[in-house]
C-alpha cells in the first residue's frame, strides 16, 4: 500500500452513521480515529531517503546458530538483572511456547544458543513475589553475524517494577494492569548511526483498522515522557515514545510524519500485548514489520 495520505483524508471523523441506541442514550465514546492519534502540522525532522529503495538482502548462509553470551540489564538504569528468567521463541511470536528457557546468574549473565540473523522475540521476567520488574517482551529481535560463531557481549532488556509506576506516573495515567504498555523509539534511515526522528507520531490499529479503545501514546523530552500538550511528538534528541494501557491482543503500530503537504507513513511494526506486560517495540523507517537485519547479515553487492 501507499506509504503517503492524503492530509484532507485524515481529518475525517467518526460518525454516528445510525447505530446509536437511542433507548439507552448512552453508547460510550465514539471509536477513535486517525487524526485523534496523528494530528502534527510540524514537518518531521529525520532521513527518510531509504522509503522504497532496496534495503538489502539477507545472506541465507549467515542464518546459523551461534553462542549467545548475554545479559539482562535493566531498562532504565543499564544495570545488571541477576536470576532474570529468559525465554526466547525462534518463531518470532511469543504465543508461542518458548524454544529456550534459561536463567541468568548472579550478575545479569547467561549463555544460550540461538539462530542469528533471523527475527526473534524474548521475555524476561523476575520472581513475581519479590515484585522486582514487570514481565518484558521484545518481537523481532535480530542478533548479528559473527564469524567465529560466538556472540560476546549481547544484551536483553528488563523493565522495573519502579520504572512500569514512573512512566505513567509521571504523565499522569493509572495502568491498567489489565493491559500493556508498549515502548518504543523511532529510527529513521540512519538508525547504525542511532538516527531518529522529530516530530513523528503513533497510530495503533488492529489488523481490520480498527482502534484500541483505551490506551493513549505519549512522547519523551528530556528522556523523560511528558504530556501531550508538553510533547505533542516524537522529541528529535532521542525519538522516544510510549503507548500505556493497550489492550490486550494483536496491534499494528504505524509511525506516521508531516511532510508540509502531506502525512506520510514512515514505518511500522507489529506486536502481541500479554496483561501486565511492557512491550520495547522500535519502528524503523522504511521497514514494515519491525524487522531491520544488521549490515552484517546482509549479502554484499
């Protein structure tokens, strides 16, 4: 499908279209709709030159297992999270039942085997009575190619019981345990280079385009998320953002950006919200499934 939108289009709103029962005269709020996600009329700031072009292929002969020697560090802080329950799912779909399940020691760290240079997903989770970190999830994870076959140094985030209360906290929304909270930073094409985007903005759908009744999508200043009015868009120092109380189920995560004319899709992601979980989801410009593959697993021209 087209990447750009018509500006004029976006403006529509939803209607009534006869369905209201007017015995009870009280349906709730009216289904959200784009432009109550996606409303910026300053122009994005960021790369977006790679939309359409080749993006590389992956190199079938780099998709092999590797030694993995990782560590569980906190989200926040980059500290180390000791006896982290990890599990990862070579399928990329955390539906499913894991294909690892392995603990990390006393300083965060764990060796595992896994496919490289093929998308992933892993959770990592603590103790729930020591009420410690919150269950974590990150979908299509790419580990890179390294020739000797073992991968030093590799890192799989955990969120914090303190951080899940600050976030909304600070922005001043309850979590609804209920639901998710989904996290996430906007790339645009120089992401080898940490390139991300200003002024973007988030629309969350479900595979029919239907919107989520709760959950509303903030953006950071100052590594901190701010409310809307504060931080309507994504901040260009580091593109964070953070949708809270997402319900659960299957949501399409799209990022959109104001070219001066125009609304354009930048790209988007796609993601399964567990109750109670915290979900990193990072879109990358050009990319439509969440996927950006490392230099090294690509094949060279």
């Amino acid at each position: 499908m087209s990447l750009r939108f018509s500006a004029a289009l976006l403006l529509v709103t939803a209607c009534d279209d006869g369905s209201k029962d007017t015995d009870t005269g009280d349906t709730g709020p009216a289904p959200r709709v784009f432009s109550d996600f996606v409303n910026t009329t300053t122009a994005y700031v960021g790369d977006a030159t790679c939309i359409g072009t080749d993006l590389g292929t992956v190199d079938p002969l780099k998709q092999v297992s590797a030694t993995l020697n990782g560590l569980v560090i906190d989200f926040q802080s980059d500290d180390e999270v000791p006896d982290a329950d990890i599990q990862m799912w070579f399928g990329d779909d955390i539906s499913g039942t894991p294909d690892v399940e392995t603990v990390s020691d006393a300083s965060g760290a764990f060796t595992t085997t896994l496919p490289i240079c093929t998308p992933i997903a892993y959770g990592t989770s603590t103790d729930p009575l020591l009420e410690l970190t919150v269950d974590t999830f990150e979908v299509h994870q790419v580990f890179g190619f390294d020739e000797d076959g073992v991968l030093d140094g590799e890192w799989v985030r955990s969120v914090s019981e303190v951080t899940a209360k600050l976030i909304p906290g600070i922005i001043g929304v309850d979590w609804d345990r209920t639901t998710g909270i989904i996290a996430g930073t906007a790339f645009d094409c120089n992401r080898a280079e940490e390139g991300v985007y200003g002024h973007a903005q988030m629309f969350i759908h479900d595979a029919a385009g239907a919107t989520p009744a709760t959950g509303d999508v903030f953006y950071f200043s100052n590594s901190l998320p701010q409310a809307k009015e504060d931080q309507p868009d994504t901040n260009p120092e580091d593109g964070l953002w953070v949708a809270v109380n997402v319900p659960v189920g299957t949501w399409i995560v799209e990022m959109w950006g104001f070219n001066g004319t125009d609304y354009e899709m930048l790209g988007s992601t796609s993601l399964n919200i567990l109750a109670g979980s915290v979900n990193i989801s990072n879109i990358y410009t050009g990319h439509t499934d969440g996927i950006a593959y490392p230099d090294s697993c690509l094949q060279v021209m």
